[in-house]
C-alpha cells in the first residue's frame, strides 16, 4: 500500500470511529429510574412519584415501557435523534419528549388532553441497597378505614405481597384498583409509588406498635388500615360490595340507550342488532385506567359469546376534544382490539344526566347485563386489574358464569321484538 493510500486509510477509519461514538452514546437501551412530578400548582404541592422505566432500540424504532405489575405498557412510536427522546402512547393520547445529557434524561410527559404536563427525569437504573436487618412481615389483605369517600365507601381492601424489603401493593376501591405499587422498606415505613402511563400513586406504610398500618397515599391525611381477619371480628365497616353498589330505579324497564358511534351514526337499544340478545352496557372512557384494565377481559368475551347471542355496548364518556375528534379513543380502540360497538354519550360529568336510570352510578368503568329481555339483571361497579390478584380472578370467574347463565334463558316473544 503507497504512502497517500495509507493516510487515506487511517483518516477514513479515524472519521468511521468518530461518526460510530455518537451513535454509541445515543444508546438508551435498558432499565431507568424515572420520576414524574405530579400537582404543581395545586393546593398540597407537588409529589415526586418514581418508577422504573425501559428503553429499547434506537433511532427511528426506540420504544419506551412503563410496568404495572408484570404488565407493560409500550409506546406505540418513537424517536431518538440529536440528543432528543420522543415516545407517543397513542391509547392514552399522551407523549413523552425528554433532552439526554450527561447520561441522563431530563423532559416533560405531556397528557393531551387530561391537563398539564408532567415534568419527568429518570436516571441509569441501579439495583437498590440493603435496608434495614429487621424488617417487619406486613404481606396479606387489609381494612382501609376510609370513612366515607368520594363515592360513599366505608373502606377499602389493601392487597400487600412482600419478599423481604421488597414490597409490591395495591389499593382496591369500588372503581378499581391503584395499579401495582411497588418499593423498599425504608427507616420505618415502607415506601412504595407506581406509574404506567396512568394514574401516578405515592404510597408510605408505617407498621404501627398494635399491629395496624399507618396509610398515607400522595400527601393526603393519614388512614388506618387493620388486617382483614382483625376488622371483621371487630365488626369494623367493610369494603362497598361491586355487585350491589350500583343499580337502576326500575328493573322491570328495559335499560335505554341511543347515542352516536364514531362515524356519528346514533345506535339504540330497540336496534335489530339488539333484539332477543344478552347485552353488557360497559360504561367507560379511555382515559380510565381502569377500564384499559376491563377492557381486554370484554374483548376476550365477545369473542368466546358472541356466536351464542353476546352483544357488548361501549358508552365511552370521553373530554369534549375527543368527542370532536376521537383520535385517544380510535387508538384505544386499536390497542386492544374492540370489535364490539363503542358510542359516545358525552363528557364524564354527564354521566347521570346521559344514564338516568343509574342509581349511586359513581364509577369509572361501570358495567350493566341485561338479559334477552333488554332488562338489568346485574351490575358491577369498577374492575379490579391483575394487580388485584384474587379478586382480579374473581370477577372474571363470576361475570363469565352470570353472562353464561344469561345465554343459557330462552328468548321469549318480547325480547325477540324489543
């Protein structure tokens, strides 16, 4: 090789090199401890809710997930170009853009349209350090006394596993559950947060002296939660009861509905398509974290009944962007895979006034049966997710049998023709 060949050589390799260690640099693959900040400007200030975090890939096929339990949540784009990290969530209608810097990422979770952003920061996951020797037993299910929420509940159930430090926990109320939080004992208390896209949560538990729990969700006032075993012989108020929470002021009537689909056809429950057929009515949106974790179980129905007489009707209340323009609710849609018919009533705080026959109709997702005859025979407030554990199974035994139970009744003349 000439002399001139050979400088020509090392420059080329020299600019390969050169052009390859950006590249390299702008590698984000693997697992992140992240933050969102949560409350700015709101009355009790702002809370830092950590979670782990996972980038994959690169460039223009970076992908982003958020966990909830052994669930994930993945972007459905991204990219990752001159320093900058962009990742849409399109069945949230949410986006993730953050500046990587020094190994670090720093940027804001933008929620469309559900309110202002989040700021966001995450940092090159490490694996926690050993805590405290002693560490107090704390696994099992809890009595939240609550006193009266929101929606009237007495108490909530708090659902603890634990191996060791190592916490993973969540709260069940009549609309659903908090997604799994998950964390380490920390001097006294353990300190557990979650975030999946959804419903970002900070959680501290403190083992109290009696045997109780001092529970502290965010930065609201103090409950007390005592062991299930322990509340009952008390006689202590119990958990709201999903199947009875939520009824209809005459069950003799049919259950009425006529609203427009997303091509703003109106669909009515005295449709051909109806007639003689069990019906669910799952009222819902999609920015509710808890029917993304219903509706998968729907979709997995329709499929298995729907030969047999299984109609299922979406009443997604939704923000009036996207009853203008559904582009959240369309990705939902595709997400998981609805095949059934999905309407659009109104905002969600036109719930009652759009479902008046609802009776203490509070929760986001609520679900009505109907039998052949067009009437209520069931309803169920809220859907326990898979962070519920055995009440996840539960209701998902308990629907399958009372839809099967409704298939197997023969349509009369009347509901033939409704």
């Amino acid at each position: 090789m000439n002399t001139k060949r050979a400088v020509f050589v090392g420059l080329a390799a020299v600019g390969l090199i050169s052009l390859a260690a950006p590249a390299r640099a702008q590698s984000l693959a693997g697992l992140w401890d992240a933050t969102v900040v949560v409350g700015a400007g709101q009355d009790k200030g702002t809370i830092e809710v950590p979670f782990r975090f996972e980038i994959a890939g690169s460039g223009s096929n970076v992908k982003g997930s958020f966990f909830n339990g052994d669930e994930r949540v993945t972007s459905t784009s991204g990219q990752l170009a001159n320093g900058k990290l962009t990742l849409s969530f399109d069945e949230y209608g949410t986006r993730l853009d953050a500046d990587v810097k020094d190994g670090q990422l720093d940027g804001q979770y933008s929620r469309g349209t559900r309110g202002a952003p989040y700021p966001f920061k995450a940092k090159r996951f490490k694996p926690a350090a050993a805590g405290d020797a002693k560490i107090p037993s704390i696994a099992g299910l809890w009595n939240v006394q609550v006193g009266k929420s929101s929606k009237g509940e007495a108490a909530w159930q708090l659902i603890v596993r634990q191996s060791g430090g190592e916490v993973s926990a969540a709260i069940l109320r009549i609309d659903g559950d908090t997604g799994a939080l998950t964390g380490t004992y920390q001097n006294g208390t353990f300190v557990l947060s979650h975030f999946s896209g959804a419903r970002p949560a900070r959680l501290e538990l403190t083992p109290a002296a009696d045997g109780s729990l001092a529970v502290v969700q965010n930065k609201d006032n103090p409950l007390t939660a005592v062991r299930a075993e322990q509340a009952k012989a008390k006689g202590l108020p119990e958990p709201s009861d999903p199947t009875r929470f939520t009824s209809v002021s005459d069950p003799t009537e049919p259950f009425r509905f006529s609203f427009p689909d997303l091509a703003g056809k109106i669909v009515s429950n005295t449709d051909p398509r109806f007639a003689g057929k069990v019906v669910i009515v799952a009222i819902g949106g999609s920015w509710c974290p808890n029917c993304h974790d219903e509706t998968p179980f729907l979709v997995d129905l329709y499929k298995k009944y729907k030969s047999r007489g299984l109609e299922i009707v979406e009443l997604s209340f939704e923000e009036e962007a996207q009853l203008k323009d559904p582009v959240r609710v369309r990705a939902f849609i595709k997400k998981y895979g609805v095949d059934y018919t999905v309407l659009l009533p109104g905002e969600p705080k036109d719930l009652n006034a759009k479902v008046p026959q609802g009776v203490n109709l509070n929760s986001f997702p609520t679900t009505f049966f109907l039998g052949r005859d067009g009437r209520v025979r069931s309803a169920h407030a809220g859907f326990p997710g898979k962070a519920s554990g055995k009440f996840h199974e539960e209701t998902i035994h308990e629907v399958t049998a009372l839809v099967e139970r409704l298939l197997a009744e023969k349509p009369t003349q009347t509901s033939a023709s409704r």
